[in-house]
C-alpha cells in the first residue's frame, strides 16, 4: 500500500460549504478513511473565512488528540502585531503548538507577500526550513480560474526571486495542467514544490517525474473543494514508479516538515 499524506486538506463550515465537506476533526477522518488517505495536514473553515487567528487556535485545539491530523497556521504581517511582537515569537509559539507549515493568503487577507512586508520572516523561514502554502489563486482579490493562476504564478516567480531558498509550496493550479508556467519555475527555484491536487493534466505526473524524478510533488486533495477520491485516484493510477508514488503519496511532505528547525 501507497501511504498517503494529504498536504491540503480542511475541516469545518466554510461561509459557502461544497455539497460534500467534513464538519469537525472526526468527519475528516471517517473521508480520509473512505479515501485510504493515512494522515493530513489540515487548516480549518475559520482560517479561511473568519478570523485567522480565530481559526489558528481553533485548528490546533480541534486537532489535539487526532493523531493523524496536522495543524497548519495561516501567517500574518509583523508589522500588525497580530502575530506575535517579533519573528522569533512566532516561532515560538509554533513550536508550542506543534505546528510546522504555514499558508499565505495574501489577497483575502490583505497584504503584500514581498521582501518589504515579509523580509526579516522570510529570511527566519529559510534559516529554519519552514515551508509556506501559498494558493495560486490569492495573487489578487476577485479573480478565479486561469487569469488568477496567471498572476499566481507571477507572484511565485516574483517572492523567489527574492527569497530562492524559501521552501514555497504553490497549491490550487487550475485543471488541465499548467506546465508551461512552472516548469520554468521549477528548473530555476530548487525549493518549489506543487501540490498535485488540481494538477489534472492526461500523463502529466508521468511526464514531470520523467524530466524532474518525484522529490518536487506533494499529494494533495484540496479537500472539501475538491471530492478527496480523484486526486487520490490520479496519484494511484499514474504510470509512475511505486518509489516515485511514495515520495509524493508521503515521503516528500514527511520531509519537508521533518527538516524544520523550531
């Protein structure tokens, strides 16, 4: 059996929730199991449609005890105060909880993810090996689909530029595939990683790992947006090697987050 490690993953009552969505912690689960996905690392409704802070406490609180989810943080500008009074304190405060990766949602939650919002963080991040989520589609507010993926890779090329060693994990591509964009990206940012979860391109997986190898992909579901089964049916029925179906089933995210320092 492949073990399988969703990097993506959310539980709770979105503002406008999918027909099918996990509600609490063990919901999540019971899908995770219908699915065969072995563990997550999860975000909940609240950090994406409340508060995030609200929601970062509430992610590790409903976490606690389920020891197959993993609780993810949404990140804040220092210079708000709002997360804590200095770099440091936050790293802190994430070892405390036990959380390990971050997500950057820039256009919901207003700012700008460059070197002069981020520069001090960022230069932290990549001295501890923290990895950042950042969703393709959060470049700008109000645009969904290909011209928000556009920009978003712009945004990925732009923070590498400045920042080429921060582990940076590009999440929500839109279907069919957008080799085009990242594969230049890829060959230039030793630390960029795409979560395959809406990477629906036919022989696509098999195609990168032939030109890449497996160790740049991480198997996602961008569960409840999209049903947990496809991306996990994607995965399995690649005509790719098992080792390169372990790296990115699990191996290549239990890494990532095994080589963070806090």
């Amino acid at each position: 059996m492949i073990k399988l490690y969703d990097c993506n993953a959310s539980f709770g009552v979105a503002d406008v929730p999918p027909p099918r969505y996990a509600a609490t912690p063990d919901e999540l689960i019971a899908e995770m199991d219908f699915c065969n996905v072995d563990e997550a690392l999860v975000t909940c409704a609240a950090q994406w449609c409340d508060s995030p802070l609200v929601g970062n406490e509430l992610v590790v609180k409903e976490a606690q005890g389920h020891v197959r989810l993993h609780p993810a943080w949404m990140l804040l500008p220092p210079q708000t105060g709002e997360q804590g009074s200095s770099v440091d304190a936050l790293l802190s405060d994430m070892a405390r909880a036990g959380v390990r990766a971050l997500w950057a949602l820039p256009a919901r939650n207003k700012y700008l993810l460059n070197a002069t919002t981020f520069g001090s963080v960022f230069e932290e991040f990549v001295e501890h090996d923290i990895p950042l989520f950042l969703p393709l589609t959060e470049a700008v507010p109000g645009l969904a689909g290909h011209a928000a993926t556009h920009l978003g890779w712009q945004l990925v090329d732009t923070l590498l530029g400045q920042f080429p060693r921060l582990t940076l994990v590009a999440t929500e591509q839109s279907v069919w595939g957008q080799d085009r964009y990242f594969r230049p990206l890829i060959e230039r940012y030793a630390k960029l990683y795409l979560d395959i979860s809406t990477y629906e391109q036919g022989r696509g997986l098999e195609d990168f790992c032939r030109r890449y190898g497996a160790d740049r992909l991480l198997f996602g579901t961008h569960y409840p947006e999209v049903p947990m089964g496809g991306p996990v049916l994607n995965l399995l029925n690649a005509d790719i090697p098992n080792e390169h179906k372990e790296l990115i089933g699990s191996g290549n995210l239990t890494r990532l987050l095994r080589e963070v320092r806090l």
